[in-house]
C-alpha cells in the first residue's frame, strides 16, 4: 500500500491536500481565525496613526490562499464575529465594534476570499503570481479599510491615507516577498514527493 500523496492539480489549494471530512474543514476555519488573532498580537505602533503593523494582514491572505475562498472567508468571518463579540484578538488585545482599524477587518474578508479564489486557480504555485496575489489581497484590505478609518476617526481621505495606508507599504511589500517564498516552495515540496 503507498503512502505517497497525489500531485496537486490546478484547482486545489494546500488544505485539499488533508484528507477531506467536515472536521478537517471546521478545523481548518477555526485554526484560520486563531492564526489571525495570534499574528494580530504581533503589533508595532506606528506613530501618528491608529492603525499598527501587525502580522493580521499576512495571516488574513495565507488563510485565504491556504484554505481557499470559501474556507478562508469562514475563518475570517470566524475572526471578525468573535472579536467584535469581545475577545481580544484585534490588533494590539482589541475588541468590538469601535475601532478605527475594524474596516481592516472587514476588508481581510474580502481579500481571503479573492486570494483563496485566484489560489484555487493556481495563483499560489509561481513566486510572481503569488506577488500579484498578495498584492491585489493588500490592495483589497487598503480599499476598505482606509475609507472605514477616514469615517470612524473623523480625517479626511488624504489624512486617512497618510494614517493608514502610506506608512505600511514597505511592511506590505515585505509580507509579499515572504509569501513569494513560501506558498510557491511548499507547492514544490509537494509535488517532489
């Protein structure tokens, strides 16, 4: 009997490669969501603005392009419910329904879902693709979330941009290259054996 596992075809994402069950799927969402409030912890100030670095928005995307669109955006959903519910797992121990940064999270839905989608579709499997993923993921967060912050902290959209989005490219672009790595590499892996 082989042990071997199948090549991955277009059409799956790395989580199809675990055996197929509804425990593995809520285990996967639940892990999802707990994998984004972990990295949330991981949190600089940024001076200036309300808004920290934190890892959420790499965790978001890696959620969506490992779990696919349908997964991901459960695990996200998962996220933002219970933390909006009043567990501290926002960025910086947060919670509820106040916070200027909650559009962020409600764009992480969005961008796990389109990333796990283009994933699906292959997306993850080239460094350059991935960058593009990772990338349009960002952009997606960006387009919620800074106009959520220019509302909920009373600034106008250029002060919103400058608070909320300008001081986290070069930390964006960083967390593409990581993914570029990664994602691409464990899909080789994979395929080797």
């Amino acid at each position: 009997m082989s042990t071997a596992v199948a090549p991955a075809r277009t059409g799956q994402v790395l989580a199809d490669l675990i055996p197929a069950s509804r425990v593995r799927d809520v285990a996967l969402v639940v892990g999802g969501a707990a994998l984004t409030g972990l990295a949330a912890q991981i949190a600089v100030p940024v001076p200036g603005s309300p808004v920290p670095v934190t890892g959420q928005t790499f965790a978001a995307l890696l959620v969506g392009t490992s779990l696919g669109a349908g997964r991901g955006l459960l695990s996200l959903a998962l996220y933002a419910l219970v933390g909006m519910a009043g567990v501290p797992w926002f960025a910086e121990g947060g919670s509820g329904t106040a916070a200027p940064s909650l559009g962020y999270v409600f764009g992480m839905l969005l961008a796990a879902t389109v990333v796990g989608a283009l994933a699906r579709r292959g997306a993850d499997r080239s460094v350059w693709r991935m960058a593009g993923t990772m990338l349009l993921g960002e952009a997606i967060i960006y387009a919620v979330g800074v106009p959520y912050l220019a509302l909920a902290a009373d600034m106008s959209l250029s002060a919103a941009v400058a608070a909320g989005l300008t001081p986290f490219l070069l930390g964006d672009a960083l967390k593409a290259a990581l993914a570029m790595g990664v994602l691409p590499t464990a899909w080789k892996l994979i395929d080797k054996r």
